[in-house]
C-alpha cells in the first residue's frame, strides 16, 4: 500500500512539472506555437483588456451622465467635457497621488495589453487582441482630450495594416480626432471617401460616419450640411441616444433657419420616441410648448409637462421645467402665474446653479425693465455668487448690471427705513401705541411658525425637548442612555444649545476667556436675556422713537441726501427721467441740504427738457437770473454756444493736459470752461472739471481748489473722477491722512469720443 501511494505521488509531481514547464514555455512571446498564441491572445483579452474596456465604458457613461447641456444653446453633435488647464506642476513622487480617471485606467490597460501580450515575430503580430488593445488606447486618448496621441495611435494602427473589421471603425475615430484638432477639412474629406463604399459599411459606420461629418460641418458653421448629415444619421435607427441628440439638434437648427414648422414637426417626432435619455423628451416638449401656435397643441405640450412635475423620478428635470413654464406664462401676459413658476424653479432641492442664474437673471430682468431697480438688484445679489465664469461676455453684462444698482439699492434703502421712522415720529401716542402692538402680534405668530417648522426639521414633531423628558429612557425597556442612537443626538444638540462648541478637557464649562474677561461675558448674557425681553416689549419699541430734534434732523439730512442722489442716478445712468424728476422734486421740497439746491436745479432742469416739460423754461429763467455768476449758469448759457471744434475729446483733454504741464493754468481754465460747455453730460465731462480745479489751485489756491473739489463730489458722486474728489477733500479737511504740500497730478484718462448729437445714450446701454 506504502509502495503504491509513494508512485502516485511521483505521478502527481512529474504532472505538475511537465504543467509548469509547459506554462513557461507558452508564455514566451517570441515563439507562435498554438499554446503561445492561445494563452497570450486569452490572457489579454479576459484579464486585462476587458477591465480596460470597463473603465472605457465607465468614463463615457460618467461623461453622458453628468455633462450639463446648455439647451438655450446650440448642442454639440458630440458631448465633452472642457478640459480645465492644470497649471500646477507636479513633481514625479507627487503624480502618484493624482487622481486617476477611468480614461487613464483604460488607457493604462491597454499599455500593459501591449507591453506582456504582444507577439510582434518578424513585424508580424500574431495576438490579435493588440489591435484592440491600440484602439482603446487611442480611444482613451481622445476622450482625455490629448487627441494628438490619440491621432499619433490610429494612424500606427492605419500603417500596422490592422484587421479589416476594424479598418472603418479606426478610419472614423481618426477623422473625428482631426476634426477636434481643427483640421476639418481633411477629416471631413476622409469621412466623404469612406463613405464612397456605402453599401459595404454596416449601419453603425454609416450612422458614426454621417454624425462625425455633422460635427465637422458645424465646426465650419456650415448649417446646410450639417443638417443633410443629421438626417442621414438619425435615418439609420442605430444608437437611441445619439439618434434622439441629433434630432434636438436638428429641430434648433431649424429653429436657427426660422423654419418653425419644421421645427415643430422634428420636435414631435422626438417626443414619439422611447427608449431615449429624459433630457431630450423634457426639452422636446419646452421647445413645442413654446414654438406650436395652434392652442389645442399648445395646451397639450403643457398638460405633458404638468404631468411630468408629478413623476418624482423626474425632479432633476422640475427647475427647468418650471424655468420653461414661466417664460410661457409670460408670453400669454400672466406674470403672477410667470414669477410663481421662477420661484418654484429657485425652490426645487438640487436645482442645477447655471439654472438657478438663468432663473434669478429672468426675475431681475422683469424688475429692472420694470424700473423696480431695487428688486433688481436683490435678484441680481443673488445671481453673482453663482456666477462660475465671469469672462464670458453674457456674463459680464449681467456683473456691470448688477454693479450699476447698488447705489440704487443702498440709497433706496436708506429712503425707506427714514422714511418709516419720519413717520413713527408724526404720529400720535394713541397710534404709535397701536402700530406696534399689531408689530408685536406679527412677531409672536412668526416665531411661533418659525418653532413649529424647527421641530418638523429635527424630526421632533411636537413631542416634548429632552431637558423636559430626562426620564424619558427609563422605560425604553431597559436601554442605556448612550445605547439609544436617537437620545444621544437629542443631547448632543441640547448641550451645544447650552454651552456651545466645547474642548474635551478638564473644567470645560468655563469661558475660553481668562478671568479678567468673566463680567464682560456676564454682561453678554444679561444683555441676551434683555433682548429676549424686548422682543415682545411695548415700552422697548415706543423708546426707540426719536425724539430729539437733533436726531430727527439727522435722519432728515440722511433722507434728503439718498433722495438728491437718486435723482442723479436715475438721470445720469440709467436715463429714467420720470424717476429722476420725483426723486429731485421731492428733494427741492421735504428740507434740502443747502448746497445741493442749485446743482439739484440744474439736474431737474435737464430732466424736465428730457420730458418735454414747460417747467424747464422756469427752472432755467430761475438760475440765470437769480444766480448769474454761478458755474450752472454759465454752463445753461453756453449750452447752445458753437464753440466747439472738431477734435476728438481725447485729444482735446490731452491738448488741454500739455497746457497744464507747461503751467499755463489760465490757459487750461479758460479751455477747460469751453470743453465743459462742450461735452457737458459726457463721460469726459468729469474729466475736465478735475483738470480744472488743479489748475485753480497753482491759480488761486486752496479755497478755490476746494469749491472745485465740491463741485465734482456733488454733481458726479460714483464717477472716478468724483471719488478721487472726495478723497482729496478728505485729505484737505484731516479726515484721512495728511495732504502733501501740493495736490497730485491728475492722471490722463481716456475717453470714448461722443459727440453732442451722441450725447444722450439709450436706457438698452446701461444693460450691457
């Protein structure tokens, strides 16, 4: 029996050696026996290839899945991500802590395919798996955006005569490549002559090679041809989703041709389809809703889309939805119904940011046009933090928009809080008693709401806090406090509640203050529970009435000034003349500062001519004749003067500027004055005031110099000219700094060049 097991074993042993011997010698890669041949070609393509081809298919389902489409916009044929430029450079131990995307893990697949697996003998490759190893290599490569590798490996498969099943594919992938890489001239010809033999390409060659000319035409704006290719790829019924793409694409091109028939009829036909990504059935049916006039279609196109807000695997679609909902409720005139569908756009949770912009951009838009400019502007604050790129041109109008109204917005506000406190301040004690009991009452009912929605967040739901329920785990069977997941964040809460964010450490309940700080943190909390206390306090509120008539001026000078600057605002940038007038009328007539009538004048002057009122001719008989002396006249007076030339105002102020440098100030007085009467409203306008009043201070010194001064902060308040004014004069007066024994030079500035019958530009201007 000994015997017997002893020459199996031998058996076994001499099996497994022969197996081992032959599993070294099959895999060589330099012999093309059938064994080597076989365990290469299989190793290659089960093992490693097929994880790469995974990670391949891995990155362009990610890519599809998360590429945001710009719908407003024409879609690319083909989705891809912009490449974002890394300027960090990384040192060699540091690439191995990047993160690898499932395009270089394909693309490091197919390297390692090639490296073990190829069995090039005598230039011929006997694994045929390492053509597909070159061609998911190359298609890594173009996917990463690094097409001129990716180019560099089809044509090594071109030139390594590659198997004919794969000929076309490579042949179409390369001509895609030149296409991104801007030659698609010579992509668009190759594309052409492969499809020469039309009738031996399989359907999805046809409809790779028709939709890559589509590309290419687009790329060249040839809309005509890119039409004629989307027809014919979306005609041969392969790839559901690239079919539905290229038919959205096909219907706005149609849209771009103002074919809307046409358009219509693509879109429903999209609408028809199944089986295709949500995106284009959601967009197809915004696109119909808004393009068919007949009113039964429209009406439907609507119901689908009502239908859709109720299927909640669709909520990534819901803000768009609404978004398209508005702009329809708009152009029937239903406005409420339009604004009510933008904020429930702003509402839904995950809302795409480039969807909220477009939303809060509608919403400022519609108050801005509406010269509800501080609406606008509160809209407007909340687009420019989602804002991502600034640099593009839309983009800049919307931030020079936004910029242009927060004086509107500080100034605005400043007129309704004084105004609300001028108001407290007339009334009697009888109503002043009753305002702000029913204030009171608004609040407890809002705070009250304020609880009952806190407790819903936490999941509490009215059931008593736990500081009132201690004992409420003694009959929870049992289970300790710090068992019970629910109890401890309960507590967790409660505490910070309590004592805040503490350290774990010994006498963690006192202050991170030392000692000296302890009465100054007493008076904190006192003060806390005292404001508590005058929360819901009738005396507290009637005490914050002013009553010194110290202070009741104040606020009526602050009143005053918001009031006499909107005026200029409305007038001067945004040429809202009618809000201009009310601003500057009620400015003349509720306690204006002194110095601010007569320019206050001279602006509602303008306003009223702008308006084609007869009280311009008033307001003009009144400066003149009651203030002949005063720079406002002179400028009203020498308004219609020709004395102007015909040099540009930039090369006017610099001519003006030399005359200033060789220190002939009367001289650069003299044109100033000239220039002024010239340009006056202009953007140079400014310009040539601050050039004059330095020359007046070399002229006539520092009284002089700060009238001018003045007179620049007054009548161009947001102006760069007025803000380097009014920081010179906060030198002059000691409020900032010290003034140097002589001013600054003014710096040359440049102008854009307008001319008087230019002068007055468009409101459309300022939204640019």
């Amino acid at each position: 029996m000994y015997v017997f097991n002893t020459i199996i074993l031998k058996k076994i042993a001499l099996f497994l050696f022969f197996s081992f011997l032959l599993l070294l010698m099959s895999c060589s890669r330099q012999s093309s026996s059938f064994v080597n041949k076989g365990y290469h070609r299989m190793t290659a393509k089960y093992n490693i290839l097929f994880n790469g081809t995974e990670a391949l298919n891995r990155g362009i389902e990610d890519l599809n899945t998360n590429y945001a489409d710009d719908f407003d916009a024409l879609l690319p044929v083909e989705p891809m991500k912009e490449r974002v430029a890394d300027d960090n450079v990384l040192m060699p131990d540091q690439e191995k802590l990047k993160t690898k995307t499932d395009f270089d893990i394909a693309e490091e697949k197919a390297v390692k395919a090639v490296q073990k697996h190829s069995m090039s003998i005598g230039n011929i490759e006997y694994n045929k798996q390492i053509d597909d190893a070159y061609f998911l290599l190359a298609k890594a490569r173009y996917y990463s955006q690094r097409f001129v590798p990716a180019l560099e490996a089809f044509n090594f498969m071109l030139n390594g005569d590659p198997s004919r099943k794969m000929f076309n594919d490579i042949k179409i992938w390369k001509a895609k490549t030149l296409i991104r890489l801007q030659n698609e001239v010579v992509g668009i010809k190759e594309l052409n002559d492969i499809l020469k033999k039309e009738e031996d390409l399989k359907a999805n060659h046809i409809e790779q090679a028709h939709t890559s000319l589509a590309m290419g035409y687009m790329a060249q704006k040839d809309w005509d041809k890119t039409m004629e290719h989307l027809k014919k790829a979306i005609e041969t019924n392969v790839n559901k989703d690239q079919q539905a793409r290229n038919i959205f694409i096909l219907g706005q091109l149609y849209e771009k041709k103002v074919h809307k028939d046409s358009a219509v009829m693509v879109y429903q036909r999209l609408v028809e389809l199944k089986k295709i990504p949500q995106k284009y059935k959601v967009h197809a049916y915004l696109k119909l809703a808004d393009l068919d006039n007949d009113t039964l279609n429209n009406e439907y196109y609507i119901g689908r889309l009502k239908k859709m807000l109720k299927n909640p695997l669709g909520k990534s679609y819901f803000d768009e939805i609404y978004f398209g909902l508005s702009g329809m409720a708009f152009n029937r005139g239903e406005d409420e119904q339009a604004l009510e569908y933008l904020h429930k756009s702003l509402r839904v949770t995950g809302a795409d940011q480039r969807q909220k912009v477009k939303s809060y951009q509608r919403l400022g838009d519609y108050y801005f046009d509406r010269s509800a400019f501080v609406k606008a502007g509160m809209y407007y604050d909340s687009l420019v933090p989602l804002i991502k790129d600034s640099n593009k041109k839309k983009m800049l109008q919307l931030l020079r928009k936004h910029e242009n109204l927060k004086d509107v917005v500080l100034y605005e506000g400043v007129v309704t809080k004084n105004d609300s406190i001028l108001r407290l301040v007339n009334m009697d004690k009888p109503a002043r008693e009753s305002y702000f009991k029913d204030y009171i009452e608004e609040l407890k009912k809002a705070d009250k709401l304020a609880e009952e929605l806190k407790q819903r967040k936490s999941g509490n739901f009215g059931l008593p806090s736990l500081k009132n329920n201690t004992n409420a785990n003694a009959n929870n069977n049992g289970v300790w406090y710090f068992y019970n997941a629910q109890a401890v964040g309960f507590g967790q809460t409660e505490f910070r509640s309590v004592w805040g964010d503490r350290p774990l450490k010994n006498n963690w309940r006192w202050s991170q203050k030392t000692l000296s700080d302890q009465p100054e943190d007493m008076d904190n909390q006192d003060e806390n529970i005292a404001g508590a206390d005058k929360k819901y306090n009738l005396d507290y509120y009637l005490s914050t009435v002013p009553s010194d008539p110290k202070a009741i001026g104040k606020i009526k000078q602050e009143l005053s000034k918001a009031n006499y600057q909107l005026g200029l605002i409305y007038k001067e940038k945004f040429k809202e003349y009618k809000l201009a007038k009310k601003k500057l009328e009620r400015f003349l007539n509720e306690s204006p500062i002194q110095n601010h009538i007569l320019p206050a004048r001279y602006h509602l002057y303008w306003v009223y001519k702008e308006l084609g009122d007869p009280q311009a001719q008033r307001l003009y008989d009144d400066i003149v004749a009651n203030h002949p002396n005063s720079r406002y006249a002179d400028l009203l007076q020498n308004k219609t003067s020709e004395t102007a030339d015909e040099s540009s105002p930039e090369q006017r102020y610099e001519e003006v500027y030399k005359h200033y440098e060789d220190k002939q100030y009367d001289q650069v007085i003299s044109e100033c004055e000239t220039a002024v009467a010239q340009y006056a409203g202009t953007t140079i306008h400014p310009k040539f005031e601050l050039l004059k009043a330095y020359a007046q201070y070399y002229k006539s010194g520092k009284p002089e110099f700060i009238k001018s001064l003045e007179y620049i902060v007054l009548n161009f308040p947001k102006t760069p000219e007025g803000q380097h004014a009014q920081k010179v004069l906060d030198r002059l007066t000691g409020k900032v700094g010290k003034i140097k024994n002589k001013p600054p030079k003014p710096k040359r500035q440049k102008t854009k060049a307008v001319s008087n019958k230019t002068r007055q530009s468009s409101r459309s201007q300022i939204k640019k």
